[in-house]
C-alpha cells in the first residue's frame, strides 16, 4: 500500500473532481492536515515564526470535507501537514471523527513534543493510531541544537508512547523521521539505534 499514490487533500471538491483517480489504481494515502501551527523553531525549518500565519482546520469543517471521501478507496488516512498536530487541544476528536466515519487505519506524524500520559494512553488503549512517525534530526545534544528541545523530556515522551503501545497492545508501529544533513550525517547510526529501541 505505501507504493500506492497519496492523495493530499486541498479542497472540498477533490474527491469529486478527480473520480480518475480512483478508476485506475487505488489511492494508498489520503492525507489530510488538521494545523499549520507548530510549537518548535528548529533552526532550519523553512516556516516563518508569525504564529499568525498559521491557523488550524476546525473539527466540523474536517470532518465534513473528510466525508466527501470513500475511505473504501483508500488503505490509510494520514492525519498531517505541515503542522503538530498535537498543539491541538483537541486533536483526537479529530481522530475520533475519522473513525465514525469508517476509516479504520489512521497515521499521523508528530515531534513528540507533548508529554501528556493521558492523551497517548487514549491514542493507544483507542487504537486511533496504527502507524506513528516521530520526527528528530539527532541524539543528546545533536538533538537539541536543531530542535531547541530538551533531549531528556523528548526521549521520556518517546519512551511513554512505547509504553503506553505495549500496555494496550495497541500493536502501533513506529516510524522515526530525520532529515539527513551535512551537520548530522554522523548521527545517524545512533538515530537508528534509538529508533530500534522503541520498537520501529
């Protein structure tokens, strides 16, 4: 499924005008994003940092333009754009919706931010996630010059999520994210190491 083409939602109509799309081969990824905003400035982002610019999509108007798609036609919906997803207070109901709506493998990508027990409990013991991509650019230190995040706090998010995966067995998988650069091409076994400790 994931060689299939992704479909990335802009507008309502999509689903009608491009009927093609759908006649020729299946579509393996609708992709629809829930917020622009973000709560990093990681140093070589290309955003700019006017929080005015980005705003969220609001929970009736996803819901009513996901339900102009068949999610018959698809294998996955990915929750995402160019956004965090989790700076929304209530994105699971976003997830929530989805289900309601017959979608039943949901992914979405995220920077592991948010050390909330109760909201990857939920995302878990709900199974509102079957693939999860955490995005990072090193360890330690690495991690922290590009991200402006403390390691230690990412690390022990990470950790709860894997924990909270095994304690539902929510069977999720994880994807961990890195843009490879000049500055961190050194860093890249350690990030696989990582990610093979946190079940990906």
């Amino acid at each position: 499924a994931d060689r299939h083409p992704v479909l990335v939602w802009r507008d309502a109509g999509d689903g009608f005008r491009y009927p093609e799309l759908f006649e020729r081969q299946p579509i393996g990824v609708l992709q629809v994003g829930v917020t622009a905003r973000c709560n990093l400035r990681c140093g070589r982002c290309p955003r700019v940092h006017d929080s005015a610019t980005y705003k969220d999509t609001d929970l009736a108007t996803f819901t009513r333009h996901l339900s102009a798609f068949d999610p018959s036609q698809f294998h996955t919906l990915l929750v995402s754009d160019f956004g965090e997803v989790t700076v929304v207070k209530n994105f699971l109901e976003y997830l929530r919706a989805a289900r309601r709506l017959g979608w039943q493998r949901m992914e979405f990508v995220t920077n592991a931010t948010n050390g909330s027990f109760r909201l990857w409990d939920q995302v878990f013991s709900e199974r509102l996630a079957a693939k999860i991509a955490i995005s990072l650019e090193g360890i330690g230190a690495a991690f922290e010059e590009v991200r402006g995040f403390p390691w230690d706090r990412f690390s022990a998010n990470v950790q709860m999520m894997t924990d909270a995966n095994r304690r539902h067995s929510a069977g999720a998988e994880f994807l961990f994210n890195a843009v490879a650069m000049r500055s961190n091409l050194h860093a890249l076994p350690d990030i696989v190491d990582f990610a093979a400790k946190h079940e990906a």
